[in-house]
C-alpha cells in the first residue's frame, strides 16, 4: 500500500467517526439544553433562599457542562470538515495522477517508441538489414508486451481510458510491425502505413503526457 493510500484511509476514518460523534454529542447537547429548560421552569421564587440556591448552582452545573458540549460539538464537526475535504482533495489527486507502474509504463513506452521510430527510418536505406530487423523485432517484442498492460483502478475514468488506448496502441504496433520482414517493410506502400501507425500510437502518447503534465523534454534525454 502507497503512503498516500495509508493517508487517505486514516482521513476516511476520521470523517466517519467524527460525524458519528459529531450526531453522539449533538443529540447530548439537544438533551442537555431541554433539561435546562425544564429547570428554568422549575425556577423557586426568591423567597425560598435555598431552594434558589441549589437551581441557581444546578442550573450553572448544566450550562457549564453545556458549553462544554457545545464546544466538542463544534470542534467535531470542524474535523470531519477538514478530514473530509482532504480526503477529496486526495481522491481527486489520486485519480489524476500516474501510478508508479504506470508511470513507468509511459516512460519506458516513450523510450520503445523513439527508439522503434528511428529504426524504422532506416529500412529503406540501410546496408545492414538483418542488424536493423533484429532491433526492430526487439523492440516489437517488448512492445507487444503491453497487451498485458491495464491503467490503475485508483485512476479517474478518463485517465484510465487514454492510458489504455495507448496500451493497446502500443501492443497492435509491436505485434504488426514484428511480424513483418525487413523486406516487407521496405516496399513504398507498407513503409508508409506504418510510418502512419507509428505517428497514430506517438500522438496518443503525446495525449497521455500533456493529460498527465509530464514533461517531454526530460523524457527526450533518456533518448540515444
């Protein structure tokens, strides 16, 4: 469990039980207030001294216990208040933000791409076929792979929905591309489609950075 799952379960704990014992010591505070009335009306004429004596220090005995009362009242309810927003906030963070493994997901899916892209280039030109389809099939392997891949369930709908497009964009590219020979790859036509994949599966990516906020140019240092 994160450090921030731990915190957002004590948060959720103390807004329960702070309502509870915000409605426990609301009710005590509605009891307390009808007896004070009920001795308010019970007030003896001043004539009887002891008498008057005894309702004035009964009557001070539950107005003191009654601000008492009223200030826990207050101050329960003030905690539910703030556990209860940050928890919100939290939820809300939690939902909008990578996970570690997603998190790595997406750089190392940065990575495979840049560097598939790259390979890709050098289909039509290049005097070392067979070097450059072992790269490429590599690559395909491993980004095939994230087939298996699915978002973080802690992740808000939408920030699921883009992370598993990319996913799966990601597997269909490293399945197709891997299963096609460095001949194959450089006739005109199937070059093209899949230089168009390629930009297809970047663009969902560049989605899940700008959706996220990371940063692109420190992703490209990790590029060779």
């Amino acid at each position: 469990m994160e450090i921030l799952d731990g915190i957002l379960l004590a948060l959720l704990s103390l807004t329960f039980l702070g309502f509870i014992f915000f409605f426990i010591f609301l009710c005590y505070f509605l009891s307390n207030r009808k007896k004070i009335r009920l001795l308010e009306g019970k007030r003896p004429p001043k004539k009887k001294k002891k008498a008057r004596q005894r309702w004035n220090r009964k009557k001070k005995k539950l107005s003191q216990k009654q601000n008492r009362i009223g200030v826990t009242v207050i101050s329960c309810f003030l905690i539910s208040l703030a556990c209860g927003a940050g928890s919100t906030y939290g939820l809300y963070y939690q939902s909008t933000h990578l996970k570690e493994k997603d998190s790595e997901a997406v750089i190392q899916g940065y990575v495979l791409l840049s560097e598939l892209s790259k390979e890709v280039a050098k289909v039509p030109e290049t005097e070392k076929p067979e070097k450059v389809q072992t790269v490429i099939y590599d690559l395909a392997a491993r980004l095939a792979s994230y087939g298996a891949r699915r978002a973080d369930g802690r992740l808000g709908s939408e920030e699921q929905q883009l992370l598993n497009r990319l996913y799966s964009n990601m597997k269909e590219l490293g399945l197709n591309i891997g299963a096609q020979s460095i001949d194959h790859l450089k006739d005109p036509e199937i070059y093209e489609d899949y230089q168009k994949d390629i930009q297809k599966t970047k663009t969902n990516q560049k989605k899940v950075l700008d959706h996220f906020r990371v940063s692109q140019k420190d992703l490209e240092k990790l590029v060779k």
